[in-house]
C-alpha cells in the first residue's frame, strides 16, 4: 500500500525541516515554501492532505484556501492551517474558508501525526459515502428491503462521519471512523448480493 501524500506549505525553513523530521517514513512528503510553489507542485500531484502555513509573504495561507476552493481541482483536498496564532477569531475564519483543523505551532509530533491521519481518514470516508450515495440512488431495480437495508447503514455511516467532525477528541474520532467502516462494508456486501442476482 503506498504512503499517503502529504504536501508542506511553509515559508520557513526551520518549520519545514520539524514537519520533515516529524513525519518522514510515514507519509510521501512534498514540500513549498510559498502558496505560489505549492499550486505549481499540485498540477504535478495531488496531495491527499495539505498542511498551509497562514502568515506567509506574498500570498498568505487564508488567500490560498479561498484559491484552493474555488478550483474544483483541488477544492476537496483536506487542508490543515498551521498556524503560531491563537485568537478565535483567525481560527473562525480558517474554518470558515473550510479549514479541516488547525495546528498550532510549535506543533507536538504525535499530535500532528493523529490529526493528519484522522483528517485523510475521515476524507476517504466521505468519498466513499458519496460514491455509494450515488450508487444506492441508482439502485432503483433492487428489492425494497435491500434498498432499505443500503439506506440505513448508509445513514449510520453519515451519523457516524457526522459525529467524528464535531468532535474535538482524536480518539472519539477514530472510534466514530471504525463504526463508519463496519457499516460501509456492509453496504458493500449488500452491494455484491445485488450484483449476483
């Protein structure tokens, strides 16, 4: 299984040296040190996270995301703001801009490591979930009760996604994933009934 893709927007070079010595051998790592690199660097890849630095000269981390959103290219990329600010209302705007979290610098390693990972977690499972959303909608020929048996698992697997985004407690959130999990490999197992017959 390949790593994760993760790319590093941070105009210091001390901070992108942390994030590199913090995370190396866990994710496939790209770095920029300005916003300006990091949209060059992504008609190359697609990240399946961004960490954005949000004071930075030129175009700074909040300008950025409204960029990154209003490309439907990039627009769903989970982003988390690193950030050495702590005032509500900067944190209130990075999520309004659709921020999945924030870090706070100087980061704690462990720390960082659990919210990336939860955040491309919790990404995957709403793509997943949207796909089966499509697909159960589509599923107009299959029995009423089969129907019925996707749309319920499905619903608790959204209350589940749901749940985990309002809280606050990395291993609530994981919990909430795993229940998420089992219910989408049911719909999948309800999904090859249907294929079978």
């Amino acid at each position: 299984m390949s790593m994760k893709k993760v790319l590093i927007v941070d105009d210091s070079t001390f901070n992108l040296n942390m994030c590199k010595n913090s995370l190396k051998g866990l994710y496939d790592l790209y770095f920029a040190p300005s916003a300006e690199l990091m949209f060059k660097i992504l008609k190359q890849i697609k990240p399946d996270l961004i960490l954005l630095d949000v004071k930075m000269p030129g175009i700074h981390g909040y300008e950025a995301m409204r960029m990154l959103k209003a490309d439907n290219e990039y627009k769903d990329i989970p982003v988390i703001f690193l950030t050495a600010m702590d005032d509500e209302d900067s944190e209130m705007e990075g999520f309004e801009l659709g921020a999945m979290d924030y870090i706070h610098k100087p980061f704690v390693k462990s720390l960082l490591i659990k919210r990336i990972d939860a955040q491309i977690a919790e990404h995957e499972m709403k793509s997943e979930l949207s796909a089966l959303k499509k697909f159960t909608a589509d599923c107009v020929k299959s029995e009423k009760s089969v129907k019925n048996k996707l749309q319920e698992s499905l619903n608790k697997a959204m209350e589940m996604l749901e749940t985990s985004i309002k809280s606050d407690d990395i291993d609530k959130i994981k919990d909430h994933l795993n229940q998420a999990k089992e219910e989408i490999q049911s719909i999948h197992k309800l999904i090859e009934n249907i294929k079978e017959t």
